[in-house]
C-alpha cells in the first residue's frame, strides 16, 4: 500500500474519503476540522450540537459533502479524551477507521495528521503512528484459494499537511512505520499460514527472502550441523517429525565499531505442535500452526531492523522443529543433552519449546549475544494469567527487563514482568538429569521461565512468553483474528532505543 504526504490545503483535497478527527468535549472544531466544517457550512458543528458527534475514542462519522468540497465524503473520527491520548490511540482508531472506510469501498483516501503537537508527539512520530495503524488495521490473511475479484482493498493513502516546513518529518515517520507494520504483517502472514506450508524448511527459505532482501547476513544449519554442534535438545523434538529442523541465523552488523557488543533475538520455531506422545486434545489444535510465531517475530524484527538501519548490531536466532508422535518420537522419561553440555529429562513431551530455546540461548552464548531476548509462545499458563492482552515478562537481569518493558510501552504493546523466586525451581528439579523440562501445572509459565534460565546462565536475558497475545479469536484494534505479530513491535523498539 501507497503512503504519501501532500502539502495541500484540506479543503482542496480530491480522494474517495477524508477522514478528520475530533476530540471528546469539543463543541466547535478547530485546525483541520474547522476549515472542513466552515466548507460545509457548519455541518461538522450542527452534528455536535445535536449529540451525533460526540469524538468519544474509535467513534466514526461519515458526513456526505454532496460536491462542497473535491473529496467524496467526510469521516470524522472520534480521539476520545485530550488527557488521554497517546501514539498508541493514533494506532487504534486509525485502524479501525481505515477498514471502515475500505467497507465504503474506497480506494484511496487523505487523511490530516492526527495530534500533532499533543501529548508531546511531534509530526514524525504521529506518522509514523498513522501508517503503523492503518497498515495493520487493513491487514488480512490472503485466502489461500481463488482470489475474491470483489473484495474492496485501500490501495494508497495521503496525508495532507499545510506546513510544508513538516513534509520531511512526516514522510520520515511514514517510512519508518512501513517498514515495521509490513515485517509486523510478515510475522502474521508465516504465523498464519497452514503447517503444511510452512515447516522448519519453508520458515528457512522465508528467512532467506527477508535475508536477501535486505541485505543481512544468514546461516541456515541442517541436521547433520546441529548433530556436530551438539544439540541435542531441538533434535529430540523433531525425532517424531519427518520434517527435518533447521536453526536460522540472521545477522545485522550496524555498528561495525563494536562487533563484539550484539543483541541477541531468539525466538521459538514449532511449526507445528500435536504435543508428541503427550497428545494435545484435539480441540483448538489447528491453532498450533501459530507455535512457530517466536521465530516469525524475531525474522520479522530484524527485518524491520536491517530497514531502518539503527546503530546496532543484531542476531536473530530461530531454531525450528515439528513435534509430532510416531515411533521415533521422544517419549517422556528420555534424557537429552542439550549444547552446554547440561541434561534434560522430558517429562513432557508437550513442554518442547523450551528444549529448542535451551539450545538457542546455549548457541547465544558461544557467540557471545548479549543481552537475549527470547520469544515463545511458550505456556497456557501465561494465558490463564493474562487472556489475550498483555505478554508475561521474566528476566535474570533488571536493568534490561526495565529497558525492555519501556520499548514495549513506547510501542503500545502491554507487557508485565512476573518474579522468578527461587523457590520454584524445587519443580523443575529431576531425579535422573540436571532438570526436567516441566515443573507441573502450578506456576507453569515462572517455573518454564526458570527452565530456560539455565541455559540463558549469566547473559543478561529477557524471557516473553506471547502463548496469549501471539493469536487473537477475533479482530480488536489493530490486532486481527489470528496471528497478531506481538511483539514485533516491541523488539524493533528495544533496538532502536539502544541505538540510541
């Protein structure tokens, strides 16, 4: 999709829709909005009176203009309260006004720059917000099928400023809100689509187009490599699979003064997940194609990195793997070897994410990454806790925790860290093995987050469990019913503030 930024007078704007906005309590429209309501002899102000606009967050107005201005209509679009806004509120109601203007069946529509100058947001920053809200707003799932010639689609979308001083600024933030709302896209496309379509190796060859089409360095280990390096913890996973794992490096080197100080992504690959012989009811389990969401957020993050190019350097680690049940598969009671050399019994063959980050976080380690973050749609648990809203946090380093809930606030994704007492890790402790790979169903998500602990060792890391925020079961905001790209958002932002 097209976005531009025009210097233009608003009332002289020709487009499908035009689309203002109002604050909750106003009575007589200002700025952009006034000018709008003057052309159309007070229209905009006549519906306030009467109580039809009430600019209460997300509410939106369509007002025809019957040829008193070039544009097609008027939608003016409620901010809510002035107090209360923020970059995130832009995100919101923008998506949802921009999917209703596609029911319109509007093609193109201009739209004025959404508080500007409010809340301390400068013009970069709320174009970035417009795009980033309106590109994931639009989002769908492309059916895989006959494509519907019927289906409306917004095909470009300007934003008309009349200080011509703020084009640089608005086209910059334009441009940076792409980049990340379209790896955000990606992330949902690779989540979204059926297991069959995207195993270990079509996430690998997925991995290889962002790779070339950014420029960034990638390494895609085989069986065999993992076999050499030791690890034995993703290939234990994937024994029941005839699909066979892969473990993808991608590297960004934007700061080739400090080539040991590297960042560290690494996020869960299960392309899909049956539970192996610890057999998941069959209810819901087509959603396990989204178990492999960890390793599309941090192919995506980087993406969206290598993009906008921060002063950084970055690794994305996603090991891959299928857990099916056969005859080869593991079976719990197995002990494994992970690549730090430490024992896992399986306890559960469903607990197997957090083999393939054991992995992950040990090869981190070797290569030195620090801090780590990790991804995973990792536990139920996190979802009892927390439903489908806010990602549970776990860390072995504060400071970076602190670092990293402030980017997921800047980027409007919820987040709350949760302790890691050491009496937990009682559950985690095993007869035959330095540790079981599953702590029972108390404190499931804190004693997983324990587990991976241990491999992530004194590396200041972040552990995101997004088993509930990964997926939605319906659309809200600028999340869609599927695979919802959290927390692409969040990590593009931890880099750019470290840049910084």
């Amino acid at each position: 999709m097209e976005i531009t930024a025009v210097n233009q007078d608003v009332t002289k704007v020709k487009s499908d829709a035009l689309l203002i906005n109002l604050f909750e309590g106003v009575k007589q429209p200002g700025g952009a909005t006034g000018a709008i309501d003057r052309a159309l002899g007070g229209a905009i102000s006549k519906l306030i009176e009467s109580g039809e606009i009430k600019g209460k967050r997300g509410e939106i107005t369509t007002v025809h203009v019957f040829g008193q201005i070039p544009s097609a209509r008027v939608v003016v679009l409620g901010l809510g309260k002035r107090e209360e806004f923020t970059a995130d509120v832009i995100r919101r109601v923008l998506a949802e006004a921009s999917r209703a203007i596609r029911g319109m069946g509007a093609k193109r529509y201009a739209t004025i720059l959404h508080g500007g100058g409010i809340a301390g947001l400068n013009a970069e920053a709320c174009a970035q917000a417009i795009a980033e809200g309106a590109i994931l707003g639009l989002y769908a799932f492309k059916k895989l099928g006959k494509p519907a010639s019927d289906s409306p689609q917004v095909q470009a979308i300007e934003i008309v400023e009349g200080d011509k001083a703020k084009l640089a600024s608005i086209t910059k933030g334009i441009q940076a809100g792409k980049a990340i709302a379209e790896s955000v896209c990606l992330a949902r496309d690779m989540a979204n689509m059926p297991a069959n379509m995207m195993t270990p190796t079509d996430i690998a060859a997925q991995a290889q187009k962002v790779a070339k089409e950014t420029g960034l360095a990638i390494t895609v280990l085989n069986q065999k490599e993992m076999e050499k390096m030791g690890m034995g913890a993703i290939l234990g996973v994937s024994k029941g699979s005839a699909q066979p794992p892969r473990f993808i490096v991608l590297k960004y080197m934007g700061d080739k003064a400090n080539p040991k100080k590297v960042i560290g992504l690494v996020g869960k690959g299960v392309s899909f997940d049956t539970g192996g012989i610890s057999l998941k009811p069959a209810d819901g389990m087509g959603w396990m194609k989204t178990d492999m969401s960890g390793a599309a957020t941090v192919i995506a993050a980087i993406r969206a990195i290598a993009l906008l190019k921060p002063k950084a350097n970055v690794v994305a680690l996603a090991p891959c793997a299928e857990n099916m049940p056969s005859s080869t598969a593991q079976k719990p009671g197995d002990v494994l070897t992970v690549m730090n050399g430490k024992t896992v019994e399986v306890d559960n063959t469903d607990a197997e994410g957090r083999l393939l980050l054991a992995d992950a976080l040990s090869y981190g380690n070797t290569i030195g990454l620090s801090p780590m973050i990790d991804v995973a749609t990792l536990t139920g648990a996190i979802k009892t806790t927390f439903g489908s809203i806010t990602t549970g946090v776990f860390t072995n380093h504060q400071i970076t925790c602190d670092t990293l809930l402030k980017a997921a606030a800047d980027a409007g994704e919820k987040a709350w860290q949760l302790p890691m007492h050491d009496e937990y890790k009682e559950q985690n402790k095993s007869d035959v093995a330095d540790i079981k790979n599953s702590g029972g169903a108390g404190a499931g998500s804190i004693t997983a987050a324990l587990f991976l602990a241990e491999f992530a060792g004194k590396t200041p890391w972040v552990h995101l469990d997004i088993a509930g925020t990964a997926r939605n079961e319906s659309t809200k905001g600028y999340n869609p019913r599927g695979s919802t790209g959290v927390p692409v958002r969040t990590l593009v932002q931890f880099v750019l503030n470290a840049a910084e």
